[in-house]
C-alpha cells in the first residue's frame, strides 16, 4: 500500500511509512539521481500529526451532524458516538492524502498539493529538491554552517517569511473558492462559504500548512 523501504530503487519521491512490506511485483523503473543520497523520513511525524490532529479535525462536522441525527431517533448517550462505518473509503482517502502529503514534505513536487510548476520557490519549502538547489546555488553561505552544524544559521538561510506568506493568503483563496457554491452563470455565490455551510474547512487547510508542512518541511531541508 505504501512504498517499499528501499524507495530510492522504486520511485525516489515516495517514502515508506512502514518497514515490513514485500519487495513490488513489477521489476522497478530506473530513476535518475538527483538528490545526494541520503535516508531522511519524517513519515512517522506525518502519520502521527494526521491521525492525531488533522483526522480529528475533518470528521468533527460530520461525527457532530451524525449524533444530532441520532438523538433526534431517540438514541442517546454513548451510542450517539457510532460512526458511519465507512472505512473503506476513508482508509483510501487517509493513504492519498498521506502520499501527498508525504511527497510535498519530503521531495517537494507534488501535483495533490502543488499548484504551480513554474518556479519552485514558488511552493514554498518543497523539501528535499529544494534544499539542495538552494546550496548549489551558493554552497558557501551553508558550508560552514554544515560543517559545525549551525541549525539556526541554515534554517535562516532557507526560510523565505514573504514566500510563506504568499503561499498561505493563496491556499486561503483557494480553499475559500473550492468552497464556495456557485449560481447557474458560473459566478461563485457571496458568503455561500460561512456560517458552517463550506466544503471544506478553509482554516483547517491553511493551518495545516502553517503548523505542520511549512515547518516539517524547513526541518527536512535543514537535515
């Protein structure tokens, strides 16, 4: 379900989330290099953040309108708490997005979180790709701060405040706008996307970004 532990064989841009799978079925593809090697993996960090703060987050609405559902049955008390059973799709679900996660974290170019390609400072801290064109660019500035280590010194060096800032007012937009609804010209409806009525919770999706994948991601780069 998740990648091989021996990634770097099999596709470079995914990261294993678990140790004891078999070895892939197809005879693997073969990748050019083009990240130094190395065996940085902060899935453990993803999984734990995502099924502890993130999962928690996502169902509250809809775990909320399934109690009141329920009450309104006569059923009450700890029975009120009865999921929908749908774990099937939700696991599906949980392993996309983990992957997605996972891929802007560690290598950066992730087409399920990414919304631009033309430059890729534009993604703001896209791990491990990004860390490195950053020190090919000017290997002096980082050398001497790697070779101490100075963890501050680097994490300066990379940190862009009004990139970040730039990628969080656009994931904002984006988010609001997916979770609007929109008239039958095509014109999206004012405020269809308040008062509890949105999609998707937009506050939740940037401080997602703000909280956990902006800084894991600078700690990636850093290591």
């Amino acid at each position: 379900m998740f990648p091989s532990p021996d990634h770097t064989l099999h596709s470079p841009d995914e990261y294993p989330f678990t140790s004891d799978l078999p070895p892939p079925v197809l005879k693997p593809l073969v990748f050019p290099e083009i990240l130094y090697p190395n065996d940085i993996n902060v899935n453990p960090t993803i999984l734990a953040f995502y099924t502890r703060d993130i999962v928690p987050r996502i169902t509250r609405r809809a775990t909320s309108a399934l109690r009141g559902s329920k009450r309104s049955k006569g059923i009450v008390g700890d029975d009120e708490y009865e999921d929908d059973g749908n774990y099937g799709s939700a696991a599906t679900i949980d392993v996309e997005v983990l992957q997605a996660i996972s891929k802007r974290v560690h290598y950066g170019i992730s087409p399920a979180l990414c919304y631009r390609r033309e430059k890729v400072a534009d993604h703001g801290h896209p791990g491990k790709f990004v860390s490195e064109s950053k020190f090919s660019a000017d290997p002096a500035a980082f050398i001497p701060h790697i070779l101490k280590p100075n963890r501050p010194a680097l994490e300066a060096l990379i940190t862009k405040p009004e990139v970040e800032r730039k990628l969080l007012l656009r994931l904002r937009k984006k988010a609001s706008m997916y979770a609007q609804d929109f008239n039958p010209d095509g014109d999206a409806i004012a405020n269809s996307h308040v008062n509890g009525t949105a999609k998707i919770d937009v506050d939740g999706v940037v401080e997602l970004y703000e909280n956990y994948i902006i800084p894991l991601t600078k700690e990636v780069e850093v290591r």
